[in-house]
C-alpha cells in the first residue's frame, strides 16, 4: 500500500541501534524496536486503515481529524499515541 504523506521508521535499540525507513509494515516489531509511523494530513481512509491495523482507540483517531488538539502522549499498551506540533 502507497501512502505518500505516511512515513514508517523503524527504531532500534538493541546491538543494532539505528533507524530504517521502511516502504511497509513489518510482519514483527521485535523487541528493542519501535515503529514510528508518521502521518501527516492523512486522508479518510488511511485514517480507517491505521485504526483497524493498530487497533486505535476512537477518542485517538478522533484527535487525529480535528487539528487543533493540543500536544499530549496517550499510553494504550501494546501501543502509545502522540500528538506533537512541530514549529515551522
């Protein structure tokens, strides 16, 4: 699947500590690794298309469309959710 406005690094922590951006999903996030996934201005459907994959909460996804949620990490887990604005 070709998301061009979603980028997907992996982080790693472990003997290989690094980061590789990847063109898709692994299969596994092993332990010591992180997927950072990126989504800037994602549409509809990509919106629908994380949420089912990473099992997001609604109230998450929700943050997502309305842009003007304020900065804050939510921890569900198996999965963490940012909201962080950048400086231009």
């Amino acid at each position: 699947m070709f998301w061009p406005l979603i980028s997907l690094i992996l982080l790693k922590s472990n003997g290989d500590a690094g980061a590789e951006t990847l063109n898709g999903f692994p299969e596994e996030v092993r332990k010591g690794e992180l997927l950072w996934v990126d989504a800037e201005s994602p549409t509809e459907q990509e919106i629908a298309d994380l949420k089912q994959r990473f099992g997001l909460d609604e109230y998450a996804v929700e943050d997502v469309v309305h842009k003007n949620q304020r900065p804050k990490l939510e921890d569900y887990g198996k999965n963490v959710f940012a909201v962080i604005h950048v400086p231009v």
